[in-house]
C-alpha cells in the first residue's frame, strides 16, 4: 500500500483494501492517468505493471505477460516493451511510476493542472451554469442567454439575440477576444470556414468554463464548397478545428461559388458549378449533417426572397436562420417580413457598419441615432443594435476591444419607442457595404 500511484493515494489505498480485481483497478486508474501527461520514459524509472492487465487471447497478451514482471522501464525494454506500449498502458493505468523521477513527473504534472484551473477559473463568468433561455422576440431579450427557438419542441435550439462576431479576426489572434465575449456574458459566437479562426474559437470555448450545453456555436461553409461530398469534408474538417462534436448552426456562407481572387479570370470555384447544386448537393449535405447529429439547425446567409423561395420548394428540411447585411442604410423589409412569416430567424450583420466597402463606414453621427443615445443614456453602438432588435432581427457585432465587447452587450436595459425606430428606418437608401457592393440576388 505504500506504492506512490499517478493520482490520489487516499483513493489507491482504498481500491487495495476494498480488494478491486486487477482489471477493475485497472479501468479506475485510467481515468486517473489520463488526466495526466505520460512522463519523458528514462531507464531508472522504477515501475510496477498491473497483473493481468490485458485479456487473454488478444495479440498483445503474450507481449505483455512477458514485461509486465519489468522493475525499472529498462528491464520493460530488455523483455519486449516499446516506449509506445508505456504510453499506452501509462494512459490506461496499466503502469505506474514507483521511484526514480515519478514523484517530480507528478509534482510538476499536477502545477501545471493546478495553473491551468487557475487560468479557466479566471476566465469563466458567474453565470455560465445558466443555459440558454427561449423568448417570444428579440426585444423580449433581458440578457445575452436569451434567444430564439429554432424550431418547435422541448429540445429546440435556442439561439441567442444577440452573439460576438469574429469576422476578420485573424488566425492566431482570435482567440482572446473571443476570451473576453464569453468573460463578458456573450454565449453565441459566429465564425465561418474562411475566417480561418475556427481553432481559436475552439481553444477560446475549452478555456472558458462554459460548460458546452450552455454555447452556441455558429460557422458556415465557404462557397468554394459547394457541393455534397464538399460540404460534408468541410463540416469534418470545421468540427475538428472547433474541438466540438456538433455545430449547433451551420450556415451556407453564399448562394453562390467563388469567383475572383485568388482564382484565374474566367474560372469559378468549385468547377462543377451549377445554381442547383446549392439545392441538391451542398442542402441536401446540410440536412444529412442535422440527421446524424453533427448540426443541429441549418441556415444560410445573404439568401433573397427568390433564393429562399426555390430552396423551400426542394428541402426536406427548412432553412432556420438567413444572416444578411441589415442597418439602417439597408432596411431589407421585405426580407424580414418574409422570413418572419415562414418561420425563419433574421441575423443582421454589419449593425455597426463595415469596413468592405472601401472605407470603414459608421452610423454613430446619424441624428435620429445620436438622439437616440442621448435620450436614453446610452451610446450609438448600443443604439443600433438595439433598433435591430427592436425590428425583429438578431446581431453579432464584433470588436477587438475588451470595453466594446461589453459595451456591445448592455442593450437590454431601455428599448427605442415606434417613432425613434422609425425614425432610423427613414435613413434607409439601400446602401450595401458588404461584399463590395453586390447585391446578393444578382447571383442566378
């Protein structure tokens, strides 16, 4: 019983007195090794093998019954051992370390644990036990977990009113800014294939605390993608970079393929293209994702009236979410009416203006949005996204900065009456920032 065992003595010194089998043992003290790294293996290491640690029968029986009897990780090497095989049976509380550097390797395995928590404890906010709560309309919001139902039924997702963007945040440098959203409240988080930061999304969610049921994670297929099989290896390769099981919304970036820079003049992305190929490959790929669990809502984004309309003649299942370009230069009226009567969220993007358009555009020195912000003590970014709301649709606003991250989601506390909201509608003159002025049902 005085054997130093990777994990809690007290719970070793339990499981001999409590008799365990050797595979019983075996099972609990993989849980406890594999929180651990396995150590940098050196000959000295004095070790001990569980009896009867693998099955009789299988190809590795015979090997391992030959150095299991080893003392020292020399001896496991002389009688047939590879560092590999104390790896995995490290990982699978097969082996333990009995001397030599073992109680160092746990010392120092079990700091750099300890400042790991540390570090996630920092980062996780009150409240991030709290799941998502469902509201009749965005302006019935009162916190950043408060979204809408995407769908009918006790296990519809909710998707929040208002999340954090991450367009144009870099790879690499993604990651702390998303940090400092989650740390602020923020429980969606927008990303896309060609954003490139869907890693630092993930690194930023496992750092945070949240507990995963409580995020809502949302990226889209780049339309370069197009097509089933496409689809379905960007949905893989997106869920590997997120770290994630599932997509909780997975949208089509464009009903269009890619043209352009960088590819040759003349020549289009993926080469097959065809405007059906939206409907029967790439949706059809969305909605297989849905039935196997890998997503669970589907949408698109920068869709028209006529773009939704030919989709719902062909889908087995409904688009849930359209995310479109929506400010007060671009009112898209009849967008929103229609998806609200079919059922289908608005997401507004550029709220806050954009940058795509050649210059960086801003609304704040708007009058009625100025007005606005003095009436209610508040400030014009906080203003526009409330008007959104107001209007029925959902936002994601973006920002490098820790102060406009919070300041961006402080838009719960006053609402806009019908005159300042139509006041700032009145602004309207169909000026499209985003993808360099196109208007997306110009694509066939």
């Amino acid at each position: 019983s005085s054997v130093l065992r990777v994990g809690s003595r007290r719970w070793y010194r339990c499981a001999l007195s409590a008799f365990a089998s050797p595979l019983a043992m075996s099972a609990a003290l993989a849980a406890s090794a594999a929180a651990l790294p396995a150590p940098k293996w050196e000959d000295g290491m004095r070790i001990k093998y569980v009896a009867e640690g693998k099955k009789k029968g299988t190809l590795s029986y015979d090997r391992y019954e030959k150095y299991r009897h080893a003392k020292t990780v020399a001896e496991a090497l002389q009688l047939g051992s590879k560092k590999s095989d104390l790896n995995w049976d490290f990982g699978r509380g097969l082996v333990s370390l009995v001397g030599g550097a073992a109680t160092k390797h746990a010392a120092a395995a079990s700091k750099d644990q300890s400042a790991a928590k540390r570090q996630k404890t920092a980062h996780t906010p009150a409240d991030a036990a709290q799941p998502l709560n469902a509201v009749s309309t965005p302006a019935a919001a009162k916190t950043l977990r408060d979204g809408v139902a995407l769908g009918k039924g006790k296990g519809a997702p909710v998707l929040p009113v208002a999340g954090f963007g991450t367009y144009k945040l870099k790879k690499g440098e993604a990651k702390t800014p998303v940090l400092e959203a989650l740390k602020a409240g923020y429980r969606l988080i927008d990303t896309a294939q060609v954003y490139e930061n869907e890693a630092d999304v993930g690194a930023a969610i496992r750092e945070s605390g949240v507990p995963r049921e409580n995020l809502f994670i949302e990226t889209k297929v780049w339309r370069s993608s197009h097509g089933y099989e496409r689809t379905m290896k960007a949905a893989k390769q997106s869920l590997k970079r997120l770290g994630t099981d599932y997509i909780d919304l997975y949208l089509i970036h464009w009903p269009g393929a890619k043209t352009g820079w960088p590819l040759a003049k003349g020549t289009i992305c993926p080469p097959d293209w065809t405007p059906a190929l939206r409907d029967t490959g790439t949706w059809r790929a969305m909605e297989d994702l849905v039935d196997q669990g890998k997503a669970k809502a589907i949408g698109v984004a920068n869709y028209s009236v006529r773009h939704l309309k030919q989709l719902m003649k062909v889908c087995r299942i409904k688009p849930m979410v359209n995310q479109v370009e929506f400010h007060p230069r671009l009112v898209q009226s009849e967008l929103l009416e229609f998806c609200k009567k079919n059922g289908i969220v608005l997401q507004a993007y550029a709220s806050l203006g954009s940058s795509d358009a050649g210059q960086a555009a801003t609304f704040f020195a708007l009058p009625p949005v100025r007005a606005a912000a003095e009436a209610h003590k508040a400030t014009p970014a906080q203003v526009l996204l409330r008007w959104a709301l107001e209007k029925g649709a959902l936002v994601v606003p973006k920002s490098c900065n820790p102060e406009r991250i919070r300041e961006n989601a402080k838009i719960f506390s006053f609402s806009l009456t019908k005159k300042e909201v139509a006041a700032i509608d009145a602004v309207h003159d169909g000026g499209r920032l985003a993808w360099k002025g196109l208007d997306p049902d110009s694509v066939e």
